[in-house]
C-alpha cells in the first residue's frame, strides 16, 4: 500500500465506525449520510463516482450501503481500506443487537428503545431527502433520464422488484447508446413499467455448520436491500427450516431496526437465539462476508466502466433507477416516521439546519434520538 494510502486509514476507522454508531434509518439513510460526507463535507470524490458506485452496488445481492460503504472505502485506501470501513460500520450494529439479544432470551423482551427512533427517524427522512435532491440533479441531468427516474419510482412503488428495476433501467439505456442515437420517441421509456413488471412450528436446534451455510447463502442470493431480507429469513428459517417461531423472527427484525448500522445484522440476532455467541458469530460473519468480495470489484472497475459508451449508459439508467429507489423508501419511511405534529416539526428543523446551516448530520440524528426520549418522558 503507498504511504497516502495508508494514512487515509485513520480517517476510515474514524468516520465509518461513527457512522455505524449512529446510522438509524435503514439503507437509503446510510447512503444519504455516506453522500453528505464524502462527497460534500470531505470531498474524497465526486457526486458521479459516488453515483457509480451506489448504482453498481445496488446490482449486488447483500447489504446496498454495507457494500457503498466498503465501495468508498476501497476508492479511498484499496483492500485495507475496504476492510475498515466494512468492519467499522457492521461491527457496531451487531455488538447492539447481541446485546439486545442476550437480554431478550434472559428477560423473554426488548428493552424498550423504540422512543429513539422516534425522534431519530424524522430526522433521517430530511437527510435523505436532501441527499435525493443532490444525487438526482445529477442522475436525472437529461429528460430520458428524468422520464426513467419517474417510471422507476412508479414501478417500485408498484411492487416491482428492485433489482429488476435497475436492471430493466440501465438495460434500456445501454440499448439506446449501443443503437448510437436517443429514441426517435419515449415510447420505449413509456413502456418500461411493463417490462419491468414481467422481470419482475417446531423449532429445531441447528449445528454450527449448518448456520453458517445457510446465512452465508443468504448473503449471496439476497438483492434489494435489507428489507428483502426479511423475506428470506421468513421462508427459510420459519417455513422451511423451523429454527426460529415467527414471533422470534419478528422480534429479531425489531432489533436490526432500533440499532444502527446495516438491518442485515438482525443475522447476529437470529444466530445468538439459534447458538449462542458462536452462532451469532457465524451468522454475522458468513452474511456479511460476500459483500467484502464484491464490493471491492465494484470500487476497482466502477470507474473503468465510464470509458465504454455502453457500459456508461447503462450506469446512466442504473443510477436514475437507484435515485428513484430511495424516493421510494424516503415515501414508505415519511409515512412512517412523521406521524405527529412533533415529528413533522423535528422533520422540518432538521431539514432547516441541513440546508441553511450545513449543519452535521450526526449531531442531527443523535439530537432527534434525545427529543425523542424526552418527548415520551413528558408524556406527548
């Protein structure tokens, strides 16, 4: 490694195991934060490579922003670089939500700390929303691409898959430049949507072994985001394998949301209930390591990929598809965080503080976790 290389390394270790302490939000507002921080408060790189970089992530199965952080972190510092930032941002999450897990199977609940998100997730739907604002003046810079972002956001408020949305996207777009000239018409565009729908017990107690398989499994055939877990969790370890009750399940996905960090680590969770700390150990561990394979690929042929006419097109329609994606999400995360006239006011102030003021987003989602708490202590 050269010796600049190397001495990015601090910084790494010190941003990325902040925002692992403080990421609340899901997906869409850890890359909303890695946004706000890379590329406009530290400048270590551009709004297009970082536009690269997530659409080309969001191809991959796993954790989208476990694998933008680890993307960001290879650009900055290669592999040691990547490992950093991979392990800072994950390791928080899952220390969390193996503390929570160790008090629900002695005390048989959660510690009660959804009034955190309370004031934490409004704070969220501004930062994203403003990161949105950023990204898509450049995602959305031509009409065709703008028209793309509008059907994307329809199809996946639709129900469509989200990798089929990218892919269906930034499939187009590669035709459209492979042909050498724009549509004669946006019928093509128009009919996207179409397109795109068509891509569209008794618990048992497992060994290690067979742990580790099957969550590393999980960490390679996974599209989407965190959420899409979920779906898997219920079909593979309820429905088929019958390692955990739905209850359990549900109280393990409450635990990935009221931490920081990736929701992927509801696996340290499942396999704490399922094998003690080794089990949460293998489960955390075999998630999340394809992500640290692929991600580094990304971070080293992302840039590559500009200098094909094709190739560039179609991160062209990825990244529109991706802009329209965490719209999506921001909506679903609106509704659900801004329930209340004092939600809306602590929504409203950050996005303030953010656009006149630049103020920090992580004092932001720790000040909205406070109000939060004191909110529920005098009794709102």
């Amino acid at each position: 490694m050269t010796a600049p290389a190397r001495s990015r390394l601090p910084e790494l270790l010190a941003f990325f195991l902040r925002l692992g302490l403080t990421g609340f939000g899901g997906p869409a507002a850890h890359i909303a934060l890695m946004e706000t921080e890379t590329v406009e408060r530290r400048r270590w790189i551009s709004r297009e490579r970082f536009l690269d970089l997530l659409g080309a992530c969001n191809l991959l199965p796993g954790p989208s922003s476990t694998q933008v952080a680890m993307a960001l972190g290879y650009t900055r510092a290669r592999w040691a670089g990547l490992a950093i930032a991979g392990a800072c941002f994950i390791t928080p999450a899952a220390l969390f939500t193996l503390a929570l897990a160790w008090a629900y199977v002695r005390y048989g609940h959660l510690a009660q700390v959804q009034e955190l998100l309370y004031g934490a997730k409004p704070v969220m739907v501004a930062i994203i929303a403003q990161a949105i604002w950023r990204l898509g003046r450049m995602a959305l810079r031509t009409w065709a691409l703008l028209l793309a972002g509008i059907v994307c956001l329809a199809a996946s408020l639709w129900g469509v898959s989200p990798i089929a949305v990218l892919l269906v996207s930034g499939g187009l777009f590669a035709v459209l430049a492979a042909r050498r000239g724009p549509p004669k018409n946006m019928h093509a565009l128009v009919a996207a949507p179409s397109a795109v729908a068509a891509a569209g017990a008794t618990v048992v107690v497992p060994a290690l072994p067979a742990i580790l398989l099957v969550f590393l499994k999980l960490g390679v055939v996974v599209f989407g985001s965190g959420y899409v877990l979920l779906a898997f969790l219920q079909a593979d370890l309820v429905d088929h394998l019958h390692w955990v009750t739905r209850t359990q399940l549900l109280d393990a996905i409450t635990a990935g949301q009221v931490t920081p960090g990736p929701l992927f680590a509801t696996a340290t969770f499942l396999g704490y209930l399922l094998h003690g700390y080794a089990g949460a150990a293998a489960a955390t561990l075999a998630i999340f390591l394809p992500s640290f394979l692929m991600a580094g690929l990304v971070g080293a042929t992302a840039g590559r990929l500009r200098k094909s006419p094709v190739l560039a097109a179609f991160l062209d329609g990825v990244n529109a598809a991706a802009v329209a994606l965490m719209a999506a999400v921001t909506l679903a995360l609106g509704r659900a965080a801004l329930i209340d006239p004092w939600t809306w006011a602590i929504a409203l102030v950050s996005a303030a503080l953010l656009l006149r003021f630049k103020f920090n987003a992580t004092w932001l989602i720790v000040g909205g976790a406070a109000a939060g708490v004191l909110l529920n202590v005098l009794g709102h």
